[in-house]
C-alpha cells in the first residue's frame, strides 16, 4: 500500500498546483498570419518528398556503381589482345 501511495503521490500533487490558467490563454501568443500555413506547407512537402529523393539518389548511386563493377569484372575476365591471338 505504501508503494502505490508514494508512485500516485506525486500525480496527485502535480495535479493540485497546475497551471490551467496558463493553458487557457495560450493562443493569445499563437500569431497566425499569412505565411503560417505556407511554412506549414513547407515542411509537409519537405517530409513528404525527402524520402522519395532520397530513394532516387540511392537508386542512382548503386547502379552506377553495379555498372561500374561488371565492367571492371568483364575486363578483368577478358584475357588481353597478345594471348588471345
């Protein structure tokens, strides 16, 4: 009993001495212009299209270096021009 009175103590406490006052006027300092919901826009389509952009860079990146690769292991399999005659 004295473990559960001391875990729900501090709640209760926490709870009798809030603020509400403090929450209620809140949106008073809240300036909504013009330019919030283009910065809201923004920032949705930065995340939003960040990981396609990423995916495509990444795509771009490993098949050059696949290509990059085969070439490299296609030569090196190709015996050169004296021992082939």
């Amino acid at each position: 009993m004295n473990k559960k009175l001391t875990k729900i103590m501090p709640m209760i406490w926490s709870a009798a001495f809030c603020a509400t006052a403090d929450a209620a006027d809140s949106y008073r300092y809240f300036h909504v212009t013009i330019d919030t919901p283009w910065a809201i826009f923004i920032f949705l389509l930065m995340i939003i299209l960040f990981p396609f952009v990423l995916s495509a860079v990444l795509y771009w990146y490993f098949i050059f270096k696949k290509h990059k690769e085969e070439k490299e292991s296609k030569a090196e399999a190709e015996p050169p021009i004296e021992e082939r005659q």
